[in-house]
C-alpha cells in the first residue's frame, strides 16, 4: 500500500508539471511604421522572446485611413477564438478588428466606429481587450483626445493640443458595442493602459502611461481594482519604469511573476520591469530579456502549448 501511495504522489507531481509545461507565451507586436500588419513572438519563460513566421507578418491591415496595424492587442476567448483590435491610423476615429481561431487564418477586417459621434476627436490610440469573466463581457478601451474636453495640462510645443483620456465600449459578440464612455479619467494625460487580472488576490492591474509632456513624464503607473465594473482610482502608483522614456506596457504573468514589457522608444529597444510581489514593488530586468528586432508596442498573453505547435509548424501563411 505504501508504494502505491508513492507512486501515486510521483503520478500526481508528474501531471502537475505536465501541466505547467503546456502554457506557452505570445507576444503580438508591429514594427516599421506598421504597414505590413501583425507579427508574433513566443516565450516559454516571459524572459526569451523569438519571432514566429520567421519575422514575417501573419496579416496586412486593410481598414481605416492609413490602413496601419499598430499596437494590435488579442484577446483569446472562452471558445478558443482570438480577437484583436488594433490602431488603424494617427487620427482615425475607428479602430480596426478581426478574429482568428488559430491566430494564422483571419476573418474579414472591420472597423469598429466607436468614436465617430464625436467629430472632434483627434484619434483612437492602442486599444486594449480585456474579457471579463464574471460578466462575460468584453471591454475595448483606446486613448482619444477631444480638444477642451478635459482638465487641461501642461503640454510641451510638440505635443500641443494633446491631452488624452481614456475611453470604452462593452461588447458580448463584437457585433453589438455599448455606446462610448469615458474608462479612465486621471488629471493627467494618458495612454496606453492594459488590464491583467492577478488570479492570487483577484485583482485587476492596470498600467497607464503618463503622458504629460511639461515638465515630461513619459513613465509607467498602475492602478488597482477588484471590479471592472465600478472602474480604476485614479490615483496611481509612483512610476514603475526608470529614467527613461517608456510606452506601449504589455503585462503578464508567468506564475506569481508579473512582468510588464514595453517600448524604450527613444532608446530603439525594448524593455522590462518585474514584481514577484504582485506589483508592490519593481525591478528592471530590461539587460535580462531579449526580444526580435524591431519589435513595436503589442500585448503579450497566454495560450495552451497546442496553440504554439500549430504557428510552429506553419511558416509564411499568406
């Protein structure tokens, strides 16, 4: 009896680290100026990043004035399917969609006008997805500036006019959207945020960038928040990122690891931060992790192995 219980307990570690090693890593991004369309990269570690399709795009952008892909951000939904929403110009007020069920084949592109209500809005900039589980809900939610609609703040010549917030639809099917609202409303501007829920403590993470320009802040925060529902504070933490420039955050866990990458864009280079706190405190592992050349502002999320064998296995879809 004694062996069987020993060798069940071997059965039981075996399966558990089987387990561990089915979930793999994707990293959607763009480079250049975003024009040939989406590329993927894979982690096994959230350390080591190598791009898929040897380098080559897996989709052409093909809405939207400019017919750009920027900062294309995935989503996988409780049915296996992928969806995606991307940046399709500087000043759109659309933004673009499509979906896939292995993430090579893709549906029709479509735009989805969540800010044409609103003619003076300068843009629609990296919308993020976040599925909610408790309402099976899916949140998009992008940087838009409306020219004397917010707390106005110092802004450098450059950038004059500039002074984001952030804003959302609701949808279940992604053919239906709630009408647009504002998401997240800080006395600064900002962009890019990106929601990763902490399956320790329940919570929601968001990073936002603060994009004040004078004096410059261009760093990393985050705000934290049990229900999407009621929203994030908006006090936020002290930056996250260092004396640099930083954009485009990308977080994820890897365990009880949270990175955030992101785009060191003055620098040419990518970056990262880690907490192995669950974002109480950080540290920089940029000289640790290593990323495909160019690689541009995207979402980083996890999938089973399976997912990873089949892009693996198919190179140059197009």
């Amino acid at each position: 009896m004694k062996k069987f219980f020993i060798s069940l307990l071997a059965s039981i570690c075996s399966f558990g680290t089987l387990q561990a090693q089915e979930t793999a890593y994707l990293f959607s991004y763009f480079i250049n100026d975003s024009r040939d369309g989406l590329h993927l990269a894979y982690s096994r570690d959230g350390l080591k990043w190598t791009a898929l399709n040897n380098g080559n795009s897996y989709l052409a952008p093909a809405v939207g004035k400019d017919k750009l892909m920027r900062d294309p951000s995935i989503c996988q939904a409780p049915d296996g399917t992928f969806h995606m929403v991307w940046t399709s110009s500087w000043t759109d007020r659309i933004i673009g969609y499509a979906s896939s069920k292995d993430l090579i084949n893709w549906s029709e592109q479509r735009a989805i006008p969540v800010m044409m209500h609103e003619p003076e809005a300068h843009n629609c900039w990296a919308p993020e997805l976040f599925y909610d589980e408790p309402t099976q809900t899916y949140y998009i939610f992008w940087a838009t500036t409306i020219p004397g609609r917010h707390k106005e703040v110092p802004t450098s010549e450059s950038e004059k006019g500039l002074n984001h917030r952030i804003y959302y639809v609701t949808t279940k099917d992604f053919k239906e959207f709630s009408s647009t609202q504002m998401f997240f409303n800080p006395d600064f501007s900002v962009i890019d945020a990106a929601i990763v829920k902490d399956n320790k403590s329940q919570d929601l993470i968001m990073v936002v960038k603060n994009e004040n320009s004078n004096p410059p802040e261009k760093n990393l925060r985050i705000t934290r928040s049990r229900d999407i529902t009621h929203g994030f504070p908006t006090e936020v933490s002290a930056p996250i990122t260092g004396d640099y420039w930083a954009e485009g955050p990308a977080p994820l866990f890897v365990g009880d690891t949270l990175y955030v990458y992101f785009d060191k864009y003055r620098d040419h280079r990518y970056g990262a931060v880690r907490s192995l706190d669950h974002g109480k405190t950080w540290e920089d592992i940029s000289d640790q992790t290593s990323f495909p050349q160019g690689i541009r502002h995207g979402t980083a999320f996890a999938v089973d192995e399976a997912v990873l064998d089949k892009l693996l296995q198919t190179a140059n879809p197009e």
